[in-house]
C-alpha cells in the first residue's frame, strides 16, 4: 500500500517523456512524487541483462574519454538532489560526467532505439547539475546520449531560458499539491509499473471489445 513521502521526490527520468511529449499522464509522475512502496506490476524486464549492455558501453565511453585528460565521474558519484524554494526534491543520477578545466561533457548511455526523451533527459541534467552541486556552478556542460552505433551532441548554447521555464512549470504541476487528472492509455499504462490497487484509471483488457468489424 502506498505511503506517502515526508518531501515530494521528483526523479528526472519521469519527466523526459512528459516533455518529450511521449507520456500524457502526468498523474502518474505526480503519485510517484508525492507516495512511495506503492503496489507494482510484475515486470518481465531482463534486469541483468540490461546491466550487462549497460556496462560494457558505459566502460566504452570512459575509454574514449580518458584520451581527452580531464577527470571522469560514473554514476553514483554523478548523482544529485536539487530541492526547490518550494520543498520539492528534483533528484538524478547521470551514467558519467567528464570535466577538463571549466568545461564539461553529461553522458547518457542508452541500449535501446533513439528517443526524443534520452535528449530532454540529458538536456534536464544539464539544468539541474549546476545549480545542485557546488563544484559543478562554474562548469560550462555539454551533453552527449550514447547509443551502441551513434553520438547525440547537445550543445550547452540548449538550456536556454525556455527550456528552464518550461521545465519549471512541469515540476510545479508534478510537485504541486493537486493531482492532475490520470490519461490512461494502452501505450503508456502497458510501461507503467503502478499496479491497479494504487491507480482506477489504468487501461486494462477489459478496456477493450471483442466486436469485429465488418471489414
């Protein structure tokens, strides 16, 4: 049964799709913000597996990295929690970060197919790092998503003042303290590990008919 937070806990991740335009149902972003040990769906997802791809082009880009000097932060050492004049907790954890003097390079490597979202995703690390972490303020970031056969460059020149504002807006619908209406759909609640004790509004195969059309 889910309990509620003692701060409203925002992770990165739920937000790329949102701003992606992926993900509509910012119902679900807002609940995992504000409960935790809420009911999950079983996932058949192969976890090890992941890891094992993960880990091998994660050691891929250090390597090319490491030729440019510099210093290399992995994963946990990247991690942030970035909390708002208002109490909610912004918090992330990027694969690597590579710095060399007053510039820096925020990488994310994905195992699966392109997506708009890996972009925003990096883009909203891009945002926050500077304003968590001290040694971080006077680093001009980069970003860089990792696939397995390419490279996707963003430029710091990205994070401009419309991606802040509306990345602002986004984490004060998430955080606020009203729920946003849940948009359920097959697309998004077949990925959503909200069971349905926790959300009524999840699509499910009674959703559907089994009329056939004539055709």
């Amino acid at each position: 049964m889910a309990t509620p937070r003692n701060d409203v806990y925002i992770y990165a991740t739920w937000l790329a799709k949102l701003l992606a335009g992926t993900n509509s149902c910012e119902w679900a972003a807002w609940f995992k913000a504000h409960y935790a040990n809420y009911e999950r769906v079983p996932s058949g997802f192969d976890l090890a597996a992941w890891r094992r791809q993960h880990h091998a082009l994660l050691l891929q880009v250090q390597r090319e990295l490491f030729a440019y000097g510099g210093q290399t932060l992995l994963e946990e050492q990247c991690s942030f929690q970035l909390r708002g004049r208002s109490g909610i907790v912004l918090a992330g954890k990027p694969d690597l970060i590579h710095i060399n003097g007053t510039t820096g390079v925020i990488c994310d490597v994905k195992t699966g197919q392109p997506r708009e979202s890996d972009r925003l995703q990096v883009m909203l690390y891009m945002w926050a790092l500077p304003l968590a972490r001290r040694e971080f303020r006077n680093i001009v970031f980069e970003g860089m998503v990792v696939y397995r056969d390419q490279h996707v460059s963003i430029p710091a020149q990205a994070i401009d003042q419309q991606f802040g504002e509306r990345l602002r807006t986004l984490i004060g619908r998430v955080g606020g303290d009203s729920a946003p209406v849940a948009r359920p759909s097959r697309a998004e609640c077949l990925f959503c590990d909200i069971a349905p004790t926790e959300c009524t509004a999840r699509f499910g195969a009674a959703d559907e008919d089994d009329f056939l059309a004539d055709f």
